[in-house]
C-alpha cells in the first residue's frame, strides 16, 4: 500500500510540513518492508529512522511550544511521547518476531497520520502563525 503525500495533508507551515512529508516516506518504506517480508535488519533501520524522526520532528514542535508559549503543549506532548513509546514497543516486538508486526504497525502509522498531523498538529498552526512561522 502506497501512501501519497496530499494537499489536504498540509497544516500550512512549511517547515512541518516538509517533516510530516519525512513521514511519509518512512510509512512507504515500512510498508514495502512488510508486504516484501524484507529482512529483520531492513525493518530495524526504518523503526530507527521511526525513531530518529521521533527524536527531530517531535523535538522540533516541542521547541516551538515552549518558545510559542502554546497552550495545548501538554496534551500534544503526551501524544508525542505515546508516540516515541510504540515506536520502541513495536521495534521490540519485531525483535521478538512478532507475526502481526505488519498490521499493528500500519495501523498506528495511519492513525497517527490521520488522528495526529490532521488534528492535533493542525491546533497549532494559528499560535505558530501567530509568531511568525511561515
């Protein structure tokens, strides 16, 4: 399963927006990962590019919380590090050799796709603007 990157994905922040296309590719390339059955050492560097995308972009908007001083930073920070958790939790799972890794996996990338860029990081966008980011 493909996933494009689409307008409609766009918060309007550029420099988000080019992180979130980041990861989108890492969704691509799991998903090839896993319908290919590639290698346990193929699916553990794209959980470590999960992961590093985790540490970048997920830091990136915490900095720009703080210094916005953004009054949902709490809430969405909980949501980041539910994030950083189940990526680790579905890395060692495969790890274990976890047969429903594949389905999990997509599940919650899609979810966070949708639930999380689509919702919570669009709350942002008026504060950020609001500051100056473009």
């Amino acid at each position: 399963m493909a996933f494009v990157w689409k307008e409609e994905y766009s918060i309007g922040l550029k420099t988000i927006d080019e992180q979130h296309k980041k990861f989108i590719v890492l969704l691509n390339d799991l998903s090839q990962a896993l319908l290919q059955k590639d290698s346990k050492e193929t699916l553990t560097q794209i959980f470590n590019g999960l992961e590093e995308y985790g540490k970048q972009h997920l830091a990136f908007e915490e900095e720009c919380f703080k210094k916005f001083d953004y009054s949902g930073e709490s809430d969405h920070s909980i949501e980041h590090q539910t994030f950083r958790e189940r990526v680790k939790r579905l890395k060692q799972e495969l790890q274990n050799g976890d047969e429903l890794l594949a389905v999990k996996t997509l599940d919650f990338m899609e979810s966070w796709l949708i639930e999380h860029i689509l919702v919570s990081d669009a709350a942002y966008v008026s504060c950020f603007r609001e500051h100056g980011m473009e």
